[in-house]
C-alpha cells in the first residue's frame, strides 16, 4: 500500500464478482463525497473497484485477510475493503465484518446485512470501516484507530450485531459478528438475497414448459373440470401445498442442491443446517412465483378456450368467476407436478446456476469435487 499525499486517501473495493461487483460499483459513485463530508478537515476519497474471486477455495476469515492484505500490498491503496456475498463463520459465530488497522484492510460478508436495504446497509458499513481504518484524521485526533465504536448497521437496539474478540495471531484487530435467533434470519435472508432466487423462473425453461403444456392439457379436459368443481377449499389448498412441496424436493434431489458434510464438529453442522435452509428457501420463493404464474396464465388460457355451455353439461355447474378461478387453481396444482417431471430434462448446473450466487455455485463445485476425490 502507498502512503497517503496531499490529503487524498485512496480506497480499493476488491469485490467479489457478480453481485458484490455490481453493489461496489453502484456504491462507489457517491461513495468517495459521503467519505469527504463525514471526515471533515478538507480531507478527499478517492475509491476504485476490483472485481477478483479473493474467496476462491477459502472460506476462513484469517486465511481470507491474508489474501486482502497481499493483494493490497500490490496496489497504490491506502485502505481495502473486500466484499463477498459468502456467509462466513469464525468460532462458531457468523462473522459480519474483520478490520487491521495496522494494514488497512477490511472484511465484509454482504449476507450478514440482511434481505433488504442491502445497497443502503452495505454503503452505510462500507463508510465506518473506511473512516475507522483511516486513522486520526478522519476519526478526531482524540481518538486513535480502531478506538471508536463503528456505527450504522454495526448498531443499534434490536440489531443481533455485536464486536467479538480476536485472536493474538490473527491479522484483525476488530471484529463484528451477529448472534442469536435473529442474528440467523438476518444471516439467513441475506444468503437467499445473494442467490437472488427470482432467477430461478426463467432457469428452469423446460420444466415451465412442462408444466405450461400439462396446465394447457388439463384446462380443457372435463374429468379436471368435475373435480375443480367439487374440491372444497381446504383439499384446493392441500393439492397447491403439495405440489409446491413436491417441485421444492424434487429440484433439491435431482440437482443434487442438499448439502452434505463430513465433519462432525457442532460448527460444521450449523453451517450445513445454515446453508439448506437458504437452499429451500431460495428454490420455495422461485416454484412459489412460478406457480403464481401458472395460475394467472392458467386463468387466461380458461377465460380464452372455455364454452360455458359444455361446461355447464358435463358439470352442471354454471361457468361463472368462481369456477374460472377454482379450475385455474387446480390445473396450476396439476401443472406444477408435471413442472417436477420436466424439471428432470434440465441438467444439474443448470438449476445450479439459477438456484445460486457465482460464488456459492464455486463452493459446491469444489466440494464435490474434494467428495470425488
């Protein structure tokens, strides 16, 4: 790293690449001004982003601030702040940000700060931990580096965020991590945030093929129209539930998305618990607005082809709102279940890659890859 001259300290945001490179970039366009009016005493930012895969086949917070530290003893940086949209964990607890002071550096796990506001959330922890490593100048001079508390999202009454202590060997001087009940779901939105699980629909082609054949099929088939029109509301509600359920296991299984761990270690356990449950929460949220969909079109297809009359003789049943609605309902119940047959013709990295992060996507691979070995 170089030494700051004429007042300007440069910062680097080494990102990660997809989503941390995407909110590093739109962070760093206001980012360097907010610096200067927080700082004061005349003092300028300039900020620059690197996209680099620094978590690549490492997920340890030690190993990770290594990797920070020598990457920025190669640039012309006064201060790095490294952001990836991996969940990480140091002694059991899941880590939110590690800073030195002494280096300059600083790490962020994105997941920690929640499902929403993340863009917000992340430029707000971007800018205590620039101004904390920056020193004196920007803190006060009463008040040494690392000597103030970070604020922001570091804070607060019902913020699970609290500082940890650090070990004697390791590169950090200060440490945030999040605890607690809530301190998981917080951990936990913020992973299904990084997987960005609307991208699930359009990855999955062939199995929304499938599913809008069977839907197309069933709406003109009488035996579908007599059941629709006698279901009651609970069994509606128990086929939507459990062709849901049905297309969330399946895609799980057959892509092979469970993760498994060989460790026995308590810790291990809670990472793998950790990581299904933001699994089934990103591929539910994805079949959930897929089968919205289905229902919608399903419910326009009807409105399209059906002949209330030949309805009205098969069913006895008057072709009436309720019974456009009741038919879309069920045929998206039976639509989704041949969504699950389909979604077997889709290979696994496929599902892999509309169900996950890039850098989640890398992690499984290598970890299928030591399993092979």
């Amino acid at each position: 790293m170089r030494v700051s001259s004429q007042d300007v300290t440069v910062v680097a945001l080494l990102a990660d690449p997809d989503a941390p490179t995407e909110i590093a970039r739109r962070m760093a366009r206001t980012l360097p001004d907010r610096l200067a009016d927080r700082s004061g005493r005349g003092r300028r930012f300039d900020v620059e982003v690197i996209s680099e895969p620094f978590t690549a086949g490492a997920e340890d917070p030690p190993t990770l601030m290594h990797r920070i530290m020598d990457r920025g003893s190669e640039g012309n940086w006064d201060i790095v702040v490294a952001l990836t949209d991996l969940p990480l964990h140091s002694h059991g607890r899941k880590l939110m940000v590690d800073l030195s002071h002494e280096h300059g550096v600083a790490l962020l796990s994105l997941p920690t700060l929640g499902g929403f506001r993340l863009q917000a959330r992340a430029r707000q922890a971007v800018e205590e931990a620039v101004l904390s490593l920056a020193g004196p100048q920007a803190t006060g001079p009463e008040e040494p580096p690392g000597s103030r508390p970070l604020r922001g999202p570091f804070t607060g009454r019902l913020a699970p965020v609290h500082p940890d202590p650090v070990g004697e060997e390791e590169i950090a001087d200060l440490r945030y991590v999040v605890s607690g009940p809530r301190g998981y779901l917080r951990v936990l939105l913020g992973m299904v945030r990084a997987n960005r699980p609307w991208r699930l629909v359009p990855g999955l082609s062939k199995a929304l093929a499938a599913a809008l054949a069977t839907g197309a099929v069933a709406t003109v088939n009488s035996t579908v129209w007599s059941l629709a029109t006698y279901l009651s509301t609970p069994r509606l509600v128990i086929a939507m539930v459990g062709s849901v359920a049905l297309m969330i296991g399946w895609l799980i299984v057959d892509a092979n998305l469970w993760h498994r761990t060989d460790e026995v270690s308590p810790e291990a356990r809670k990472r793998a618990a950790l990581y299904n449950a933001s699994t089934v929460v990103t591929v539910g949220i994805g079949v959930v607005v897929c089968y919205v969909g289905l229902v919608l079109i399903n419910l326009v297809w009807a409105l399209f082809i059906l002949n209330g009359h030949v309805f009205a003789s098969t069913t006895q049943t008057p072709l009436h709102a309720t019974e456009y609605w009741t038919l879309s309902w069920f045929v998206a119940s039976v639509a989704t279940v041949g969504g699950a047959l389909g979604s077997g013709l889709e290979s696994d990295e496929a599902i892999r890659a509309a169900a996950y992060s890039k850098r989640e996507q890398e992690r499984r691979s290598m970890l299928q890859d030591d399993h092979g070995d």
